[in-house]
C-alpha cells in the first residue's frame, strides 16, 4: 500500500531516520501541504532533511496525462534559508532551461551545455540556479 508523503508522521516515529529526502516532490504539492511535509520530514529525520525542487515556482502540466506531474507550488532560497536550510544552486542558470528541465532555446544540445557551464556560477549563487538543493543539519538533544 503507498504511503501519501503528508500522512508520514503517522509511520514514522521522531528521529527514525538519520536523513530524509525530498527530491523533485515538494514542487507537486500545495504551499500547505508541502510546508506539512517538511515539518513531519524534519520531525523523523534526526541528522539531515535535504530537499532539491526548483528555484522559485516552474510551470508544468500533467505530463504524458499524469496529474500528479503538475506543480502546484513553488519554493523561494529565502522561504528554505528561514527554516534554517543552506541552500546550493544547480542545473545552471534559471533562464535557460523550462518545463522537465528542457533548454528553451535550440540548438538544444549547445543550451545544455551553456546551462551545465554556468553550473559553479550557480552553486554560490542560488538566486541564478534553475533548481535548488537545500540541507538542514538537525541539531537535536
């Protein structure tokens, strides 16, 4: 049986695991679901949550008709540095990809590359970055 990701509290006890990830799935959720989420994330999570979504909300549909491939939020580096994540930028510069992380422009082999060159600009400055990753270090007692 699936687990739907916001009902993970009810599985998982407080410092269960010592790093949970969230790679490409915040972005599908509500802005309240996706803040549950990271709430009960950083709750079982005893060392470590790291979470890589796009930088800022990224327009997608329903890819090949699934639904559950729209996003329905986005996530900004100061909403993640707040709650006491650092942030590193990846995928390149923001403007030159789009939808599925596809260049925007052809040819799009030469983009990709442009985009994969501006990747060490991005690391340092997220702001720049098409997506972003994001870790927390736990420091419970």
């Amino acid at each position: 049986m699936p687990i739907n990701a916001n009902e993970i509290s009810k599985y998982f006890e407080k410092d269960s695991f010592d790093c949970v990830l969230a790679f490409d799935l915040i972005e599908h959720l509500d802005k309240p679901e996706g803040l549950s989420l990271l709430t009960a994330m950083e709750n079982i999570a005893s060392k470590k949550v790291i979470v890589f979504t796009p930088n800022g909300f990224l327009p997608q549909s329903a890819l090949n008709g699934n639904v559950y491939q729209i996003h329905r939020s986005g996530w900004s580096i100061s909403e993640m540095r707040s709650r006491g994540y650092r942030v590193r930028g990846v995928h390149g510069i923001k403007v030159l990809l789009g939808e599925e992380s596809r260049p925007r422009w052809r040819p799009n082999r030469l983009w990709k590359l442009i985009s994969v060159l501006t990747q060490p600009l991005c690391l340092h400055i997220p702001e720049l970055a098409f997506q972003i990753f994001c870790v927390k270090r736990e420091t419970k007692m």
